[in-house]
C-alpha cells in the first residue's frame, strides 16, 4: 500500500503525462481481484485525487469507480462495517459514488452494446503493420474485460459470450456476403474480448475454452476466409492464439495451415507468436 502511494506521487509530481500510469495501476488492482482492492484504491486516489477526474468519458475510469462501490456494498452485506468509512471517503472526499447506479452485469452488456457503433468501434494499423483497435475501442474493450472478470467464468461463458458476443459473430457471419449492420471493427473488438477473458476459464473449465476454439476456428476454414476480410482473419488469429493452452496441437495446425494459403504480408507479432505455440505444442 505504502509502495503503491509513493508510486503515485511521483507520478503525480512527474506531472499529467504519468497520469495513465496511474490509471493502468488502478486497473491492475481491480483486475488481481484482491480483497483489500478498496482500502488499496483509496490510498492510490488520497495520493492524486484527480487522476480519475481527468478523462471523465473513459470507461474503464467509470468501471473502476463502479466496481469499488460494488465490492463495497458485498463488504457491508457481509457485515463489513469498515465499508462504510470507506465509502464516506470515496464520497466526501474524492466524490465518487456512495451505491452502484446499476449492477455489474448490467453495466457490462451495456459497455459491450456501445462497440456496435462504427464511430466508436475503429481497427486501425500501427507502426509494424499490425492491426490493432483504436484507442476509444481499446478502452471500452479494457472496461468490458474488467468488469466482467468480477462476475466470474460461468457468466462470462454462458451469459456475456454464449448469449451476447458470439451472437454478434454468427450474425455478422451470416450477413457477411452482403450488406450487415454490425462492422467489421465491432467484430474485432468482441473477437478480442472472448480472447482475452477466456483465459479465465482456463484454470477452472477448460472444455468450455475448447468449445470456444472451436467455434472461433470456423472462421478461419477455407469456405470462410474467401468472404472474410484479412483485417478479421488476423484478430481471429490473436484470439485463436489466446485460446491454445486449452488444446496447442489444433490450434497451431489450424493457424499453420492459414499461414500456408496466406497470400499477404502476416504481421511479425503473429508469426513470433505462431513459433512459440509450435515450441510448445512439441514440448508436450
């Protein structure tokens, strides 16, 4: 905690442009899910109050402030009543709010509704012809990512993806041939969230990190990649990668095998990654 302070005061000294150190810090700490999250948050904000005031229409700012009041409000309903002092502070001091405006859940389908909006939801390419999301959508998809690790592997398996985000990808999949309503950047991001938030489900259920491989791997089939942009096979491909430690062996041939029929330039980050997984996948 002491480290943590001093950390953000010197950031805080070094002046606004460390001010997303600190934000990373903040999210960090949220993200390790530690039970002393709030006291810790609390004294990372006594340290610089306005670091979460600076951008007030990023979302991840807006889930860090939710999800402390959240973890506050299960401390009192567990009878502890420390959470109220932490609250007052969090509210007196440093404004933020006392009870949640919505639930978790809630907020996290909501966040994931504002990536269909083709201004919000952008891929662009950085300076070694990879394509990356923009940095609004990166944001959002951090704040999806976040929010949703609080809630667990089964309601991010079988209520945000099964019921939400795939359903996008099967939608976009069947109107891909012609004229959809849902982009192609939209696509990226949800690809890019159900990569990153499976390895969750990793440690406690791993047959169900397999039946997403196999879902996403369908994308990357011959019948497919004719009708699917090379910017979505490369996400397909990021995800796929975050996907192998539930089975290394299929995925490096599914990936191995697109390589061989790729007829452009394959990003070098995608090809570091793909000698990795095949290191692997002979290891085991």
């Amino acid at each position: 905690m002491t480290l943590s302070r001093c950390y953000t005061a010197l950031c805080h000294c070094k002046g606004l442009a460390y001010a997303d150190h600190v934000r990373i810090l903040l999210y960090d700490v949220i993200n390790q899910k530690a039970d002393d999250a709030p006291h810790l948050i609390l004294s990372i904000i006594s340290a610089w109050p306005s670091v979460l005031q600076m951008n007030t229409s990023s979302p991840v700012d807006t889930a860090v402030k939710i999800i402390v009041s959240h973890q506050l409000q299960c401390q009192l309903e567990n009878g502890q009543y420390t959470a109220t002092i932490l609250q007052k502070c969090f509210n007196q001091l440093y404004d933020w709010p006392i009870v949640m405006s919505q639930t978790l859940d809630k907020f996290c389908i909501d966040l994931v509704k504002k990536l269909t909006d083709e201004n919000v939801a952008i891929v662009t390419t950085n300076a070694d012809g990879d394509s990356i999301l923009s940095p609004a959508s990166y944001d959002l998809v951090k704040a999806v990512e976040l929010v949703a690790g609080q809630l667990g592997w089964a309601w991010i398996k079988y209520q945000l993806i099964d019921q939400v985000l795939w359903p996008m990808v099967e939608y976009w999949k069947s109107k891909v041939r012609g004229s959809h309503s849902i982009n192609e950047g939209s696509i990226c991001a949800v690809l890019q969230i159900i990569g990153e938030l499976s390895t969750d489900g990793l440690s406690c259920d791993q047959e169900s990190v397999m039946e997403l491989l196999a879902k996403v791997g369908t994308l990357l089939q011959v019948d497919h990649t004719a009708s699917v942009s090379w910017i979505i096979q490369i996400f397909v491909v990021k995800t796929l990668m975050r996907l192998s430690p539930s089975n290394p062996q299929s995925v490096r041939e599914l990936i191995g095998g697109w390589m061989s029929k790729s007829t452009q330039m394959i990003p070098a980050v995608i090809r570091n990654a793909f000698t990795t997984l095949t290191r692997n996948a002979e290891s085991q």
